[in-house]
C-alpha cells in the first residue's frame, strides 16, 4: 500500500514539474510577470496608429509558430490610487493586439523602470 501512494506522489511531483516547465517555456526572457489583459490601458497614442501589416504578420508568425511571444509586453504602474489595478502599455502594442486578436487572457509583461532606454 505503500508503495502506491509513493507512486502516486512521484507522479504528481513529476506532472507538476512539467507543468511548470511547460509554463515558463511559453514566457519569454525578461518576463516580470503575467498579467491579464484587461488590466492593460492604452494611452492615446498607441490606440490612434495603425502598425504596418508586414510587421504584424512578422510578429504574428513568430507567436503562431512558437506559442510565445519574443519580448514580454512593457507596462507601467498606474500610481491613481483609484484604479491602481491598472497598467498602461509602454511599448509592445502589436504584441497586445495579437494577444487580443488569439483571444489571450494572460500576458507576459515587463515593468517599465524609468532609465530603461
């Protein structure tokens, strides 16, 4: 009896362990976090241009083929003590856009530091 419940707990440790291999896999370097998507705000600049469909369809090959996007999502702390579970795009706009076109819950993001470029 022993011995199955021993069984029983290495495989469970080892499922576990793939999944969290599996996991962070699909996260690109430099991830700080994974966020869901409806906490991101786009400021107006982002939200009034339109990116150029070459660098679109480049981005998106890259998430279709790999399952995981190059580069985290760059976001930043929203200090309004009001809403402060939200966060505003940075950089990594077509990144958001085809996370909302494949219908992405959950986001890789990097948070932006002041002096980072």
């Amino acid at each position: 009896m022993t011995s199955q419940v021993q069984t029983r707990e290495s495989i469970l440790k080892r499922n576990l362990l793939i999944h969290i291999i599996e996991y962070f896999k699909r996260c690109p370097y430099d991830t700080d976090d994974i966020i869901d998507i409806k906490r991101i705000a786009i400021p107006i600049e982002f939200a009034t241009s339109h990116p150029r469909q070459e660098k679109f369809d480049t981005y998106m090959k890259f998430y279709i083929d790999n399952g995981y996007f190059d580069k985290p999502i760059e976001v930043q702390k929203n200090d309004n003590s009001q809403n402060s579970d939200l966060v505003f795009l940075r950089d990594g706009y077509i990144r958001y856009l085809i996370a909302r076109k494949m219908k992405l819950k959950t986001v890789p993001i990097k948070w932006y530091k002041r002096g980072n470029k």
